[in-house]
C-alpha cells in the first residue's frame, strides 16, 4: 500500500534512498524560520488546514477551484485543504484584532495543498513560513517584513551572491496602466488582463506578448523601457533606504518583471530568487489593504502585508549551495550493559542521566560488549558511560578517548569534565 | 465567514477571549514533547495528513468509516483525513525497515481528525504526540516505551499524586478466556466481542454486563474476581521490575480493566490516567506485533509497539492543576526612537542586536517617546535602548532600572552587563 501521489513521507537520516525526504531537514528549516520570526517580534499563530471552500473563492474568485483540494463532507459543506494560509489569517484576524495591539506581527508554519492535473514529481503539498504585519500603512512596515524575509534566508548560510529580493509596485504599474489609457484615450476596464500579461512577461515569447499587449492598447516598447529603466516610486525608495540603514541595501533591487499574479496585491510586490536563476522563486509577498475588509463582509478594515516562503525551492538551493548540514542520529551518552547483574542499577543511571537533559541509549536487551560498543558508534554518542560495579562509573569520551571514573552519582560532572 | 465546527483556531496570548485556543501552549506542549522523545533517543518522523482509505480499513474493519474524515478525490481515488498516525508509521516502516538499526525508536507529533456525529464543543482535531519501537519482541522495550511516557508527563511538573500508568495485558485476558473456555467446554470464538465488554466494563451497568458476558459463557463474578486479584503476569513482572530499577515504580500499577478497544492490540497494553479521575484517558498504547506484516501484505514484519498521547486532555489537566505557565508576549530589547532624524542609525542597532540573537521590536512610524515607552512594557521588554546620538547607546534593564551607556557596536555587550 503507497502513500497517494504528491504527498511526502519524511524519515529520519540517515536517509535510505536519496529520492526520500527528511525529516531532520525539515525540522532544521522549521527551527530557523520560527528562531528569525522570534526575533523580529513576530508571534506565533495556527488555523485549520480545512476551511469552507468559500473562504478561497471569496478572495480569488471561481476559477481557484480548479487547483484546489477541495470535497463534499458528510455533512454536504463544501470545503477544501487550505492552498495558502492569508484567508484564514484574514479571517482571524478581522474576528479577533480588536484585542490585539497594533501593528500585528504575526507568523506561522502551515502545511499547503493544492490539486493540479498530475505531473511527474510534481508536489501536492509544502511547508511554509508565513509571516505578517497588520495595522500598518507606512512602507516601514514593507521594509521590516523583506528585512525579516532576507535575514531568515541569510540565517541558512546564504548570501547576496545566492539569492536577490525583486521589489516592485502594483502603484508603478498602475501608474503606467492609467498613463497609457489617457494617452490613448482607451478605456481602462483591462487592468487584471494587463497585470496578468506583465507577470508572465519573462516567461512569453516577445511577438506573443507583443501581441497581447497591442489587443488592450500597450505597446511592448513602451513595457520594456518602463521595465528596463526601474525608476523607483518614492514608495520603494523609502524602502531602499531603510533597508540600505540596516545593511540590507545588498540584497535587495528594484525589478518591474514581479507584479505577482494573484488579484488582491495593493502596493508594494517582492520576490526573492537565486541569483543565478536556476530555480523557482523562492518566496514572494505584498501589500493586500482590502483583504480583512473583503473576508470580513466589511465588519474589520486593517492595512496588511506578508510573504509565503516554502520549504520546496528553499531545500533544492540549499542542497545546490551544499549549505545542508548533515543530520546523521547524535546521543550524548551510550549506556554499555556487559555485566547484567548490574542491568538494573544501569537504567537507574540511564535514567538519571536523561534527567540531567542529555541524550541517552543503551542496548535494550543483553549483547556482546563489542556489539553495544558498535551501536554507540553507530549513533555517533559522544561517551560511553559503564557501570564497573553497583558504586562505580566510568564515562568515556569517543573523540579524544579520555576516561574519568566516579560515583554514579557524579556522571553528569564527570561527563563535564571528561 | 467562520471556521468549520469541530476546528480549532491558535492565537498568540494573551488571548482575547478566555475560550480560545493559545498557540503558545501549543508550542509550549510540543517543545516539552520533542524534548523527551529525544533524550530517550527517539527520532523524528512525519507522514501525510491524507492517505488512501484503504490503510485505515486494513487495519481496522470497514466499520471504522462512520468515524473517519474520508471522502473521494479529484482523481476518483477514496482518501482519508489520517485519524491515528500508526497505519502510516506501518507502511514507512516496512517500506525501508531493512536500512534503519534496530531497534528503530522513532516520534511524530501528528494533527489526526475524526469526522464523528456533531457534538457540542467536540473536536475533530487533536495533536497526539506518538511513539514506537519495532523490531525489540522483549518487555525491555514495553518498559522503556512506558518510562518515556511517564517522563514526558513529569516533565510538565506532573507528579505521582497527578497521574497513574495502569498496565494490563492482552495475554493475561487470552488465557483467562481460553481457561473459561476449556472449563465450561464453550467455543473459542467470540474473543473480540469479550475483549469489546471488558473494555467497557467500567462504564456499563452491572446488570447489563453479567448478562452480555454470561450469553458468551462467563460469569461478571469471576471477571471481577480476576480483575481485583491484579496478579501481574511475568511480562508485566518484569516491566515493573524495570521501572522501579528507574525510580519510576511509583507511576504504574496492574489494572485489567484497560485492555484497549482496538482489536490489534497483541501483548501489553496500558493508559496513563490522572489519579482523580476528573478526565478521560491522557494517553494509551501497547503492542502491535502483527500490523507491519497487516499493512506490508507480508513483505515485512516485525514486533511493534507504541503510544499516542494528545493535546486537548493534557491541557485540561494542566490547567487544572496550575501547571500551565503565561506565555505573554516576551521581548529582549525594545529599541525607541525619540530623535527621527537617528531613525537610520537606530535600525541599523535594531538590525546588530537581532543579528545577535536578541528578540527586539521598535515603532515602526514616528510616535511620541512615552507611546513607544507604554508599547516596550505591553510587549513585556527586558531592556529598552535608545541612540542619544549617533555614537553613543544607552540601555536600561527595566526589571532593575539599572543604565549602561556606550557605543553602539557594543550594546550586546552593554546588555550583557546592565
């Protein structure tokens, strides 16, 4: 019986097969995540991982449903696997935000599903980070949520020779858009169409775009230039600079390419990528003002922004970068049991030392001393600890080979000190 | 828009309202959770939160269906919400068993849903902490399974007048059915509906017990007699044995009332329960020597054993008795900005310190020194510290009102001293 297709199973490394996931990697990216979180002041929230389906369509209109993971429950409600976690954080948000000081930063790790046509490979599911700012409608708080995505990437081990935050604005663009409409005195009613045409610019070929463009009255001249001069909005200059203030200005460019396709952007857009363009986007955000009010049926307004970061693209240029560690089992102390009649006396001293908060294994049932000493090794323990009688303990350390003899009582110290 | 009933949103504390769910005793839980697993040696694992439905009636029967969160896919394939984690700790098992040393001492902290009758304040969410050994057929390993349990209780500040283990066996009720069966000349075949009233024996009416077992052939008197007798079998000899050797025999006891519902439990079996009784079950498991061949079609097998211990009756109790701590908002160092035009110098501090680990937040837009001085105390912050000029920090610990003044490259260290 197999797992459905799409879905990961994650085991602990040693990894068997190199086509498995781990689970230590897992963990390892949850723990830097949730630590630079931390440390800028965000706080930690949840929701369900199923929602109404109406909860999707509401924010992204009908045509969500097709990439949902979304059924009928016995109770005949329609509802669906959360694809990403903003309508539910809108939805807690708007019911609870009178309580909550402002500006709101909060984060979380949720787990995501969508349901494509199949392809080979092709995931179902990831992890993401999620972190948002609530309350606020001052570009400082765009600058402090793309601080928070850089440092978060920088505390992996990458650098601005590994990845660059694309920073945009739907206000550019929109710009651009009713400049163009009043040039040529077309109506304005194409906007979405022409966001979605600039968002998939890099991906389509020129006489096609051309052509789409020419249809809602642009020219893909006027688009290129605009693109290629990158002049920054007063929006994204502020952010510039304050970000230039904390020594992020290395990391980050303007980059017109990135309006991000989703229709409830307000504002400011970014994206982060490797730099060498080898992978999908990394993470990516913005500004979206009018969601609490829209989830809400208008009972809530707040200013908001955020970014999603998964696990996926993160993970595949992590191991590009040779930036994982290795996350083989590690014990602190291996019990060896050679005289069982002092079996019980040494779980006593198991015992003990777990209490003391260090890793502990032993050999379960009776074995050949070379065969526990072989177990040790295998689970890469720091020392051995052994009971010679009932009131004495030697601990051994594994790297330098050093030994100390004492009570049992004293095997935390002795551990210290050898 | 609400959540679907039966879910649970988390919200950062302090909560608004005192019927909300706190994601940081969530956090809280699962730290104190993987924190023991690990100094037992455990190991990490995860599996999807969807699988075929046909793992779940495997294992279980088809009559488990009216309890599950199952429906069809997109794809016309009949899937399933996992509501317990072991079928799926079954199949990674015995898919790359032969690669892992055993025995395999592994942990998940699962969400499982159950899709029951609707019934006031009932969830179909929990979280259950899980662990399982495979591949040990000695009671060393039931004890060893049993004493992280019993650890991982204590380590919330849970003691011996809180909680009790009661052990039980499936054998010692195998041969108190087999002996009544060779007695009376009865047919052996009613195990499992004998197995389902003695599971029940607690909360069935008396009258009603002695006529459900006197229609399978036994007497409600002799049950009794057997169950207050509590004489452990030699397996459950030797696991109290090993527990007590651990200073932990104060935390079990012989009770044959517990024998688990589930039909494929095959040896010892236990449930930690709060000494009051105030609760249902906080935990329960045993031995499963049969599932990894059940699951694998006979591709592999190996004696299993395990535990789930869930979030929502932990936390009642932990309420109940005070043990659950305040989790407030809680920041090292707020940094204020009285001066705008140090607004630059001062990310650049606010940047060095979180570089240094530190947990700091700061007014994102200009505010009143005395609205951002209220703001470092609602956020619970250790230290505020603030630019006089560009070259010189002060800090102040406002526990102890004490003041360190000093450049800003080194107020990591002026923290340290203040």
């Amino acid at each position: 019986m197999d797992r459905l297709p799409g879905f990961r199973d994650f085991y602990p490394e040693p990894l068997p097969h190199s086509d498995l996931w781990s689970a230590d990697a897992r963990q390892y990216i949850f723990d830097k995540w949730r630590s630079a979180a931390r440390r800028y002041g965000f706080r930690e929230y949840d929701g369900p991982p199923l929602e109404p389906l109406e909860l999707f369509t509401t924010k992204s209109g009908e045509e969500i449903v097709g990439q949902l993971y979304n059924f009928t429950d016995k109770g005949q409600r329609e509802i669906a696997l959360r694809p990403e976690m903003t309508p539910t954080l809108a939805r807690m948000v708007a019911a609870h935000e009178r309580n909550y000081k402002k500006p709101i930063k909060w984060f979380a790790i949720p787990q995501l599903f969508r349901y494509e046509r199949q392809q080979k490979g092709r995931l179902r599911e990831h992890f993401q980070l999620n972190a948002d700012i609530f309350g606020e409608s001052d570009v400082a708080a765009d600058a402090e949520l793309i601080a928070l995505l850089i440092d978060t990437l920088r505390s992996f081990g990458l650098t601005s020779k590994d990845f660059v935050i694309r920073l945009s604005s739907r206000n550019a663009w929109q710009s651009f858009y009713d400049d163009a409409m009043q040039k040529t005195g077309h109506q304005g009613a194409n906007e979405y169409e022409f966001f979605q045409i600039i968002d998939k610019l890099e991906r389509t070929d020129p006489s096609e775009a051309e052509k789409k463009l020419s249809a809602l009255g642009f020219a893909l001249a006027d688009v290129n230039i605009f693109i290629a001069a990158g002049k920054p909005t007063p929006e994204l200059e502020a952010i510039l600079t304050n970000l230039a203030a904390r020594g992020l200005g290395e990391f980050v460019k303007v980059d017109y390419h990135v309006i991000r396709g989703l229709a409830y952007y307000t504002g400011v857009v970014f994206e982060a990528f490797d730099v060498k363009g080898e992978f999908r986007a990394i993470a990516g955000g913005g500004r979206y003002d009018n969601l609490v009010k829209l989830i809400s049926g208008g009972k809530a307004s707040l200013p908001a922004l955020g970014f999603g970061f998964g696990d996926v693209v993160l993970l595949e240029l992590l191991k590009a970068r040779g930036l994982l560690p290795k996350f083989d089992a590690k014990l602190d102390v291996f019990v060896l049991i050679e005289d069982e009649n002092l079996r019980a006396p040494s779980l006593k001293l198991v015992h003990n030392l777990r209490e003391a908060g260090q890793t502990v294994d032993y050999s379960l049932t009776p074995a050949r001393p070379d065969k526990q000493f072989k177990r040790a090794q295998e689970l890469n323990a720091s020392f051995t600890a052994k009971l010679e009688n009932a009131s004495a303990v030697r601990v051994k350390n594994l790297s330098t080979r050093a030994e100390k003899t004492g009570s049992p009582d004293e095997a935390v110290r002795l551990l210290a000190d050898c």
